[in-house]
C-alpha cells in the first residue's frame, strides 16, 4: 500500500474549480484501497466541508511541520494538487522533491499578463511572475517526481511559458460528479430561483464570477448586440441574461450604460446546489473566457442537459469537441449569431443536449483518481 500526503492550501469552503477539483480528487483517491492518504491543510477546519471522515486531516501552521518531515512518518508520496497561475511547491519540500507531484492548474497571468495590469490586477500578474522567476531559478535543474496538469493546452502553455520540458509534465484530465451534476428540472426549483434572485426560465445562464480572463464585459454586450438585431426576427423577447458569481462595480455600470438593468440578473456567489439548480432550468449557457486550462463548467453544464455555446479556445475545443457551438471571443456580432442560433432552433439545442450525453462519460473522477496512482507508482518505485 502507498502511503501518500496530500498538501492543500484549501479551507473550509469549496471556492472555485480548483477548490472543486481538490474536494472531487481526494473523495476519489480515498476510494482506492491500494493508498493510505493523509492530508496535510495549510488552513484549520479543513475536515468541516472536503475530506471524508476516514482520513486522516492534520493542519500546517507556519515554521511547525513536525509531521510531515517526521522521519518516522514516511511518505512514499507527496501530492499538492492545488497550484495554479504557474506557482512552485513551498521551499519545505525541496528535499522531496525526487517523490513530490504537482498539479498546475495552468499558467494565465502569463500567457495573458496585458488583462491583469490594464485591468489593475498587478497583484496576481506579480504573483505570477515571481514564480516564474523561482522556476528559472531555485526548481530549474529539481527533478521534481512529476508535474501534472490538466489538459493538453495547459500543457504545451507550461512548456512555453516556464520552460519545462514538455516530457516532464503530464496530463490528466478532470472528471464531473454525476451524482451532484445532474438535471433536476421541475416547478419548485423554479420557484425557488424566483423566490431568490427574480429568475423566470428561459434565461441565457454566464456562470463565472469575473477575472479579466473571463470576458465577461463581451458577454454583456454580445447580449445587447444579441437584443438589438435578432429579438426582431425572435417575434418575443430575448431571454434575459443571468450573471451568476460575484461582478464589480464597473459591470454593472456597462450594464446601466447599455440600459439592459431590466434584462440582466446578478446572483453574486452561489453555492454549487444552486448552480446545478441553474444550469437545470437554463436555456443555454455562454462563455465567452479568453483562455483556460481546462473546462470545468461547460462540462458541469453538459452533465445538467444544458447546451453550451462557447470561445474557440484550444481547452474548450480540446475538451468540448462537437458537443458545443463555437464563436470568436473578440466579435460580440459572432458571438451574438451562435446565441441566436441556439435558443432559435429546439432541434439544434436538443443535438447538442445529446451530444453532451455522450461526452460527459469521458470525464470522471473515477478514472481520475486510476491515473494519478499510476503516477504514484511509478514515481514511488
């Protein structure tokens, strides 16, 4: 049996995909009778939300790393699954490094370092850049045991991007829990996301709380563009949009500008119950992203029967394949089109449903939690 550490940054609440991504994963791998998984929280009350009972949780408080350098608690491996925006494994792993896995989430204030700075997020492109110097430097000759990300686009960003060999990173894609993505249409959900934020179906669904990288000011008005030149040809109302995860002031001031106040719906944060609510009653969902590392909502959205129109992105394209309608992320009139072509045509929609059927078997944490062990042993041998 392989004794593994699991060292996560995340806390009590699931935030995020990759918050997600580590709550599904560690569920997964505790499945599998052939690991002993502790896990080692850089934040208290970690058991409240993520890990199952039967695992052993420990907390890392600063500079008090007793257990895991412990000789007497050998680890075969040591997994931190949660690294994103190109950053390195904590300095006290160093003299790990030769049994360590990494899971980088992706590099995007590098290959899009202009929408954080003119946006003002100099923090996160900083941030960025100082691993990006750590890598050159402290990590660049580490033979770290294996660096995981997860899809093939990520990967070859990685590569350009941090100059890591591209035989050195693998890929292993996410999965989707069909038991919590799943549809679940009927009068009292309805009600309830009435009850709630004033949401009457149909409604266009964007479910990304805003970073420069999602676009979301093209969404916006790719739908006035949307309710100016095809409501004519629709003979009724476009349906209304709804923004579901936290916006800033200056989207909802575009919003104002436009004059689509009545046609535009805020959320702000929604806990995944309500968003598995969401996709359900949806229309369709749109994203307009201008990059990512994978595509964890289109996919939730697929496994809820919600059709999906999306950017001619390489994560989107390489995940999605034929179960979504694609546009070009920078034309709002484009982008407009496949909106209209999606909620005009029952037969197209219903294609695409069926579609998403299909491709949602690919992608489960099941196999997920398989291929990281593979990893494991080989890199535990």
């Amino acid at each position: 049996m392989l004794r593994v550490a699991l060292v996560t940054k995340q806390g009590s609440k699931i935030s995020g995909g990759v918050g997600r991504y580590v709550f599904e994963l560690i569920n997964a791998l505790s499945n599998l009778k052939q690991l002993d998984i502790s896990i080692y929280s850089l934040m208290p009350r970690f058991r409240d939300s993520i890990a199952p009972k039967r695992l052993l949780i420990r907390t890392l408080k600063a500079f008090t790393l007793r257990d895991l350098l412990d000789k007497k608690e050998h680890y075969d491996i040591i997994h931190i699954p949660d690294l994103s925006a190109g950053e390195t494994p904590p300095l006290f792993l160093k003299k790990f490094l030769q049994k360590t896995i990494i899971t980088l989430h992706g590099v995007t204030p590098l290959v899009f370092p202009s929408n954080y700075i003119l946006t003002g997020k100099y923090g996160e492109f900083i941030y960025a850049k100082f691993h990006h110097l750590r890598w050159k430097t402290i990590f660049k000759n580490e033979k770290i045991g294996a660096i995981v990300t997860v899809s093939n686009s990520s990967r070859q960003e990685i590569v350009e991007c941090l100059k890591i060999p591209s035989n050195r990173i693998r890929v292993v894609y996410s999965g989707i829990n069909l038991k919590i993505f799943r549809k679940i249409k009927n009068e009292e959900t309805l009600n309830e996301l009435n009850k709630r934020f004033g949401i009457n179906a149909p409604f266009i669904l964007n479910a990304n709380s805003y970073q420069p990288v999602k676009n979301i000011e093209k969404t916006i008005i790719s739908y006035y563009v949307l309710k100016k030149k095809y409501e004519p040809q629709l003979k009724r109302r476009v349906p209304k949009l709804v923004l579901a995860g936290d916006q800033p002031s200056h989207i909802k001031r575009l919003i104002y500008e436009l004059k689509l106040h009545n046609d535009v719906i805020f959320t702000g944060f929604v806990d995944t119950k309500t968003l598995v609510k969401l996709y359900s009653t949806a229309t369709m969902l749109i994203s307009t992203s201008l990059h990512e590392a994978f595509s964890l909502v289109p996919l939730e959205a697929l496994a809820t029967e919600c059709p999906v129109v999306v950017s001619r992105i390489p994560a989107f394209m390489e995940v999605l394949k034929d179960a979504a309608i694609y546009f070009n992320p920078h034309d709002s009139f484009d982008i407009a089109e496949k909106v209209y072509m999606v909620i005009s045509d029952e037969s197209l929609r219903k294609n695409l449903i069926n579609k998403g059927k299909t491709l949602i078997k690919r992608y489960s944490w099941e196999d997920t939690a398989k291929k990281y062990y593979n990893i494991y042993k080989s890199i535990a041998k």
